[in-house]
C-alpha cells in the first residue's frame, strides 16, 4: 500500500548531519514526523538533547505544529559511550552558538522507561507504517526491542545510517555509530523479524553525498538568519573533516539524512535511484575489530544501499530549506 506522508520516528545524536536530518524529515511533503529521540553518540546525552531541542526551535516556527522530543539512553548497553568531538566540536553542535531552546522534552532527563513507552505507542498507532530511522548508536532501538518485542512486528521501515561495507571511519574497519554500540547492532541485525525490514545506509553510500562550496552557495542563497545558520554549521563540519580526513578536501559528508531520504523509495513515493544488495549482518563485539559488520549475501536479508541519486538529493534537501526558510 502506497502512502501520501510516511510517518517517521527519527532517533538521533546531533551532530551536524543529524541536523540536516532534522530539516529534511520537518520539512519534506511526503514525511510526517511525528517524534524524535536523543541518544549518547556525537556528544553527550545531555548535550545531543539540548543541540535537538534547539535545532527544532529554529527548523519548526509554526505555532500549531508540535513534534515531541525524548531523550533517549544515556550510555550503550553494555559499556561506556564514546564521542567525536574531533568532528562535531565538544558540545555536539560546533560553529555556532546554540539558539535557546522553545521547548522541552517531553520526558524528565534520564527517565529512559517513558521514553521507550512512547515510542512504542507511536508504533502501535502508526502499526505496518511507521519508520523507525536511527541515525546514531543503536542502543535507544534495541532497548525498545527488548522491551517490547512486539514492536518489531509493528514498525515497517528501520532505517539505519551506520557501517561500511569497504569503508570504515574508527578502529579496525568499524563505522562510529555501529562501534559505538555493537552489541545493539549485532542484536537488530541478528534479528529474524527485523533483517528484512532493514535498510541500512553505510558510509559507502553518504561518502558520496559531499557538501561541496557550491552546496553551501546554495544553502547560504538569499542570507537569511537560517541559512547563515547552517551556513556556519557545514562550514564548521567541513573544516573538521578536511583535518581529519584528507580524502574530503571537497567537503563534508552528509551522512544521516541519506537514511530519511531513501524513505521516499522504500514506500513507493518518489524514485531516488537507490542502488542496493541484500545481506545478512552480524557485527562484531569485542576485539580489534569492535563495531565491524560481517555481510553474507542473502536475498531475504537486509537492504544495503550503495548509491542513491546525489543531485536530486541536494535539491530536495534545498526545497525542503526553503520551506522552513519560509515559516
């Protein structure tokens, strides 16, 4: 069944990227967003809470449009979290100076029990719809899969950004998000009811979607606050990459919206010219090589997409820019 407005549950750790995100799943026509999760990954909790709760002040100024915030699970299951302040500055959100948040969440800090009941609500609501698109450590999802296991059966789409099939960002092959919490990732990619349901967008395919100059010309077009805004958060996240990794002399990846954006395929919408294989997954949990995923060709696997349609994306992004540019 082909629907108009995918409803989508955006689970995220922002981050600059998580931040365009954001703009694109508000601000697409054919995306619904009707909730967002914080999760421990770029920075602290407390910090990723705080940059989504601003960043939705800025990116939703229409009065009768509320999409509820939670935080999410403050540490990986099992272990101590990690951050990338090399990346994304101390706070998460590097370049700018934060806007003061309009709203809060809808949970108290650290109360990660509400925070699972409502996401499950929205599955049960939203039953063979929704999308559950996590685009940072996958501890928030597996702890709603243990919680309630049900949930899998609910949720249509898990979009994933994470991994690498030939690429890797930390330690021995291993991608940030996945490494992060592996033995979340092992357990949802292990899973017999939620493997075919998920698609995974690893680096090999967001090391494509490149913010160049001329992207940001695009963004910066008219010198509106917001556009400066994110102006100066790719500017930022383009410089941190370029003395990281020297490969990106163009300019930063745009990792986590690829993962709202193959949506509009994955529900029969709009043709974003995924290119993608099936494979089984499993990930590696201790050892050199922490975080790092294992494929196994299986045509009732999971979807890994390898390319998308980067022009078209960029200008789909850019709209959906201009409509919030325009509130």
């Amino acid at each position: 069944m082909t629907i108009s407005k995918i409803p989508v549950w955006l689970d995220c750790d922002p981050g600059h990227d998580d931040t365009v995100a954001l703009l694109l799943a508000l601000h697409h026509p054919s995306i619904d967003l009707i909730g967002v999760s914080t999760t421990h990954g770029n920075a602290s909790l407390k910090n990723t809470t705080h940059n989504a709760l601003s960043m939705m002040s800025v990116f939703n100024r229409d009065p009768n449009r509320k999409v509820p915030v939670y935080a999410g699970c403050i540490s990986p299951l099992t272990r101590q979290p990690n951050y990338a302040p090399g990346i994304h500055g101390a706070n998460g959100l590097g370049g700018i100076e934060l806007p003061e948040p309009t709203q809060t969440t809808e949970n108290e800090f650290g109360d990660e029990e509400a925070f699972l009941d409502a996401l499950y609500e929205a599955t049960k609501k939203y039953k063979g719809q929704l999308a559950l698109v996590p685009v940072g450590p996958l501890t928030n999802a597996a702890r709603l899969f243990r919680k309630y296991p049900d949930a899998r059966e609910n949720i249509k789409v898990l979009s994933i950004m994470g991994g690498g099939y030939n690429i890797g960002n930390i330690g021995d092959g291993a991608e940030f998000n996945i490494y992060d919490d592996a033995t979340a990732a092992n357990e949802i990619f292990t899973d017999p009811i939620l493997a075919p349901k998920t698609v995974l967008v690893p680096l090999d395919v967001t090391h494509t979607v490149i913010c160049t100059d001329e992207i940001q010309d695009r963004i910066l077009e008219g010198g509106s606050p917001l556009r400066v805004m994110l102006k100066d958060l790719m500017t930022f996240f383009a410089d941190t990459y370029k003395k990281q990794q020297t490969q990106f002399a163009l300019g930063s990846p745009v990792h986590d919206p690829v993962a709202v954006y193959v949506l509009l395929e994955e529900y029969g919408i709009d043709n974003v010219g995924i290119k993608a294989q099936k494979y089984a997954m499993s990930v590696i949990e201790q050892g050199p090589q922490e975080g790092k995923i294992l494929f196994t060709p299986d045509e009732n696997g999971s979807k890994v997409v390898f390319g998308i349609n980067v022009p078209k994306f960029w200008d789909d992004l850019l709209a959906a820019l201009a409509k919030a540019d325009k509130q």
